[in-house]
C-alpha cells in the first residue's frame, strides 16, 4: 500500500501530460512553412514527396492566395519553363475541365479555346491555364488531402515576439493563439514576408532608384506611358475644372511626385481580381457598399466624357460564362496610393486597408452601373453584369484575397534585377525561370505642372524571352539567417520582382525552395551552404525547368 500512492500520483502525472506531449509532437516538424499562398501549398507536397514532416501554418483559412483568390486568366509567359508541380497545378486544371460536371453553366464548345497567346487548355501538353476561383482552390485542398499535409488556419504569427532565433538559426515560431511551432528549416511562403522581417532578415520596400542596381526601369517613372492606364486627355484634378480654390479631387496626391528615377517607398496598386459573370441564373448585381461616395470616381466621368471606349477590354472570359476582371484604363479597380503602409502594417491597420479597398472597388462597379453620367453604351453593358453566385460564396461573393502586387522585398545572398531579367548578365545557381513582361502597375496619382492629372509608375518591359532565377534570391544572407527560405518575398529590385511575381512562378520558386530544405537537412547544413550541383540535379529530376535552349 505505501507503493500505491507514488504510483497513482505517478501514473495521474503521465495521464495529464500525455495530452500536452502529443499536442507538442503534433507542431514539430522538419519543415514548417508560414503562409496559404499557393507557393505554401507547392512547397508543402514537395517536402511530404522528400519523405520529411511539414506543417503549414496559415493565416489564410482558403488556401491558394491569388490563383484561388480570383486570377483564373494566369499570367504565364512562356509556358514551356513552367515544370514541376507548378506544372502539375496546371494539368489538374486540364484534368477537371475535360469532365462534364465542370461546364455546369456553359456548354464546352461555347467556350472555345480563349487564351494569352496560345490555348487556354493546351491537349498536347494536358494543361490549361484559364480556370474558375472554386476550382483552384478545390485542386489546393486535394493536395493537402491526398499529401495527409497538416494545415492549421487562421494563424497569425506574432510578429512581435513570436520568432525563436538561436546563433542566426530559428527554432520555433509563436502565433498570436499562442500555439508553437519547432522544426529544422524554414519557409515563409505569404506575400507580406512578416516571418522573414520578425527573424530579422533585411528587406526593402519601395522602389530602388536607378543607380542603386544599374537599371534603367526602376524609381519614378514621370512621362512613362507604356500601357493604357494613363489619362490621354487633359483632365483638371480640381472638384471645380481648372479652379485650384476649389479642392483637389479625392485619390489625387498633393505632393510632388519625385525626380525621376529616383527612388522612394511607394509601392505598387492594389485591387481585387473580381469574378464576374452576365449568366443571369448565377449573377448577383454588384452590391452599393454602406460608405458610397459618388465623389471618388469623378476622374472617370471625366475620362469617359473624352470619348474612351475601352472600358471592358480586361473582363478577360473563364470558364462558365464568368471572368477574372482586372484593372483597365486610368481610373479602374486599382486602388492607387492607398497602400503605401500596407507592407509593415499591423494586421488591425492591414485590415483597414483591405477593407477601404474593397469598398473603393465596389463603389466603382455601382458607381458604373448606376451614375447617370456614365454614358449609356457602357453602363448597359456594365448592367449585364454581376458577381458570381457560386464564388467566395462564405464572404459575400468577394474575393478572400486581396492582390498583394508588392510588399516586402527580402535584401538577400543574390539580389535578382533587371539585368539579370534582360540577360546583360548571367544568374548565378538558377533554380527556375520566369518570363513574364516586367510589369508594374501604377503606383501614385499626381499633378503635373501643367495643371493636369496624370498617373505614374505603370511599367511593361518586354524580357525578350525566358530568365534564370538564382537560387541566392530565395536564401537570407547567412549572417541573418540560416534555415529560412523567402520563395514569394524574394530578393529582387522593384522592377525585377514586377516579373517574377507571376502565381506560376511562386509555385515553381515554392517547390525549389523545399528541395533545398530537405538538403540542408539531410546534409545538415545551412541554406546558403546547399551543394548547387546536388541541388541542380534533385530539381531536374522533379521537372523543374532551368535553362531554356
């Protein structure tokens, strides 16, 4: 009977540990991956197809990001340097829409074959490119099913105190649940680089000016007019025409707009990538949001009273009678200027920011519905139009992702530019190819001297055929960090991220970046000290495309 005692208490001590051990065993694994992008997903099958344990820790409840988020009509570039499991992504696309359930709205053959380029569903290559949100996202969850790939949502990081770092290495990160999370290496995979930046790894935000890399395409770009989201007319800023005393119209900045090519810590527009549809069965009309202000889309009646007849070239058609709506033209869903904190904001003022996006770009789409000064041809038109019943149907019909184009940029062991984009000179250790125009959109709204409004910073440089992407783009400096890998934030000039942040390259960046965690665990060394060739071979095997003949 003396034994009893220690033994009870004994056994009463394992009984209430055990729930807290397995609780521990389940948050600890060889690789732990911060972000839902798409890159997360990728990289998360990559590890569990390496044989090593992989937890995902998202603070997104839909996985995807943008592919899932609404753009359907993808940017691909040349599709030939898209391999992997990017590749992959793209053959499932093809795979579910050459069943008959998936033309639930329209026929087939009334879709036809539309793409950029070349065919949206390629048979050659089984693959198509043009896809509906609900089914991205559908395609992402498979692979978390079928990988058993462990996904824990709605975690946010605590940016503040939530990174463990020993002798530059991280062992564990915190959300703000206060759950835990340990393991070898490290993957911030979220467009935002919030882990990246908490580990204390150097990042920019802005635009560099052009002496800093060399480039001829980056800093303030005034006079630069290479799309058509410029205001080709003369149109006054002021709330009475040509009256300064009156006010400057809303979204219109006072301040000058920098000497050109000089750089500063604007970023890029954001918007929504909007599914949209005239099926009437399935079109929900644009809902008029609580805030609505006729006032902020004033520059569009005055654009439109020029004559421009542009205004729906970027309902670009996916399947099932719907699109992925971009913006077009110099007043269109791009919510410029408006996002210039985004970056390192808290996620209270993230949220904030989000939202007036999203009340901005729906006050646009009533605002072109609805004004009587919207010429009637368009508004017509625009009354054709709606939101998808059947998509984001858990947040109103509205995209759950917001089009991060830019944030943080990580400053790491290779810096990719333009150069390297243009092949003035080599990359060094490519672990992928991109190809996509160097695209910027807008990034500010000003007034120039002569009195008149114009937009600045929307650039499209062609990259004369696919580039490299070095391996060192996607490892901290070793000084920093040494089991962190930044597949989406990656290190790169503005102007050379404006291309490689296509959602095709994400995937293929988040793929390469897993295949070189597994091999610094397995040799067990640090990121930056992964054997290239070992690396070079173990992706080739995989598919990924590394050099274009």
């Amino acid at each position: 009977m003396k034994t009893s005692k220690p033994t009870f208490a004994l056994l009463l001590t394992i009984l209430l540990a055990f729930p807290i051990i397995i609780n521990s065993q389940e948050r600890t694994a060889d690789i732990i991956i911060y972000g839902g992008t798409s890159a997360a997903v990728i990289a998360a099958v990559e590890a569990k197809k390496s044989g090593k344990s992989v937890i995902v820790v998202s603070p997104d409840i839909h996985l995807g990001g943008l592919t899932s988020g609404g753009l359907g009509w993808t940017d691909t570039g040349d599709k030939s340097v898209i391999g992997g499991l990017s590749r992959e992504f793209y053959h499932r696309v093809f795979m579910h829409y050459n069943t008959k359930e998936a033309w639930n709205w329209q026929p087939k053959e009334a879709y036809g074959n539309k793409g950029q380029g070349t065919r949206a569903m390629d048979g050659e290559s089984r693959t198509m490119w043009i896809f509906e949100p609900h089914v991205a996202e559908r395609i992402f969850e498979d692979f978390v099913s079928e990988y058993e790939i462990q996904v824990y949502r709605d975690e946010w990081l605590d940016r503040e105190k939530g990174v463990e770092i020993k002798d530059g290495e991280i062992l564990s990160i915190t959300t703000l649940s206060g759950k835990n999370y340990s393991g070898k290496m490290f993957l911030d995979a979220t467009y935002e680089g919030d882990l990246m930046a908490s580990a204390g790894v150097s990042f920019h935000v802005g635009r560099e000016g052009q002496h800093v890399y060399g480039e001829e395409w980056n800093g303030v770009q005034t006079g630069v007019l290479h799309h058509k989201h410029w205001f080709m007319s003369d149109i006054s800023p002021y709330v009475i025409p040509g009256d300064p005393s009156s006010g400057i119209l809303p979204r219109i900045s006072p301040d000058h707009p920098g000497e050109k090519h000089a750089g500063d810590n604007k970023i890029q527009a954001y918007c929504f990538r909007t599914c949209m549809t005239h099926n009437e069965a399935n079109r929900l009309p644009f809902p008029k949001p609580e805030n609505y202000d006729p006032l902020q889309y004033e520059l569009l009646v005055r654009s439109l009273a020029t004559g421009r007849t542009d205004f729906f070239e970027k309902f670009d058609e996916i399947p099932n009678y719907k699109t992925d709506t971009n913006n077009h033209g110099p007043l269109s869903s791009d919510n410029i200027g408006m996002n210039y904190d985004y970056p390192e904001a808290t996620y209270e003022r993230r949220k904030q920011i989000i939202k007036e996006h999203e009340d901005y770009q729906k006050g646009f789409y009533w605002f072109v519905a609805n004004d009587p000064r919207v010429p009637q041809d368009i508004q017509k038109e625009m009354q054709r139009w709606g939101l998808a019943k059947d998509e984001f149907i858990d947040n109103g019909n509205w995209p759950h992702q917001i089009y991060v184009r830019e944030a943080r940029r990580m400053i790491g062991h290779h810096i990719m530019t333009e150069n390297e984009l243009l092949k003035k000179r080599p990359t060094p250790n490519p672990i992928g190819m991109g190809s996509y125009t160097m695209d910027s959109h807008n990034v500010q709204r000003y007034i120039k001297e002569d009195g008149y409004v114009q937009n600045e910073g929307d650039i499209g440089v062609n990259t004369n055929g696919p580039y490299q992407i070095s391996y060192g783009s996607l490892v901290p400096k070793k000084e920093e960090c040494v089991n962190l890998l930044v597949p989406v934030c990656v290190s790169s000039s503005h102007i050379a991220f404006g291309s490689m942040r296509m959602e095709p390259v994400f995937m293929i960046l988040g793929q390469s970046a897993a295949t070189a965690a597994v091999l610094a665990i397995d040799n067990k060394v640090s990121v930056q000290d992964v054997d290239y060739n070992m690396l070079k071979k173990e992706l080739e095997n995989k598919g990924q495309v590394l050099h274009k003949n």
